[in-house]
C-alpha cells in the first residue's frame, strides 16, 4: 500500500489504484477480478462502488475501500479507505480518540502522518457522528 503525496494519488493491493480526474471507466477496468460493487445509487446512477479486500501488511486485516464520482460520469470525487473493523464507538467531537486511533494505523501501513494535502486534495482520518465509524478520507480539489 502506497499513497503519493505529491498528486494524492492512492495504490491498496494488486488491483487499486485512485487518483485526481479518474472516472468510473478507468476505476472498473483495473482488475479482471470483479472486486468493485455498486454501493450508492443516486437518480438511477451509481455514484460510488466498494471493495473489500486483505490488507497487505496485515492478511488478517480486511480493508474496505469506497469511491464516490461525479455523477454523468464526472471525475472522483473522495475515496474513503480503512479496516473493516473501523473504530465503531461515539466520539464527542471532530477531533479525538477515535481519529487519533485511525491516523496511528493509517501511520503503521503507510508510514505518513496525516494530514497530508497538496494542490490535489487532502487525506485525513475522519470521524462520521452519523454512523459512528472512523475512517480515513481523501477529497479532491477541482
């Protein structure tokens, strides 16, 4: 697993790689292996795709990637990456334990500390007090 710090772009496994301007086109013509599922539709347009997949430095460890694009077939939009077995626990703000926990693990497979950006984007560990689940998020910027 890689990420490149100077485009944002993201490598996880033998068949994924994310990066600023890819459509759907080039997201599903990576692997032979259907490893992408449609995940979200919007206005009958699938909008995002998921895979689950073992993690390289730990084959005990499942990761789940989703990809949200654009929809007419516009460009990613954010890819949201981490173990399956995310930090699932309320967090009282944005910012504590739970982010903290997904940035060390973020750190012990890619050995970068988090927040990186650059004129691409930026990835972060992030907290959704909606589904109460930490994950690691990349959103790019057009």
């Amino acid at each position: 697993m890689k990420i490149n710090t100077s485009n944002g772009s993201l490598n996880v496994g033998k068949y994924i790689t994310l990066f600023k301007g890819m459509k759907r086109h080039d997201l599903l013509s990576q692997s032979k292996k259907e490893i992408w599922k449609d995940w979200i539709t919007r206005d009958d347009q699938i909008i995002s795709y998921k895979a689950n997949l073992k993690n390289e430095n730990n084959p005990r460890e499942t990761l789940i990637v989703i990809v949200f694009f654009e929809k007419n077939d516009g460009p990613i939009k954010f890819w949201d990456f981490g173990p399956e077995k995310n930090i699932e626990e309320i967090q009282s703000k944005p910012e504590g334990k739970y982010t903290k926990l997904m940035r060390k693990w973020f750190f012990e497979n890619f050995q970068l500390t988090l927040p990186q950006s650059g004129s691409w984007g930026e990835v972060d560990a992030f907290y959704d007090p909606h589904n109460l689940t930490t994950s690691i998020i990349c959103h790019y910027r057009y």
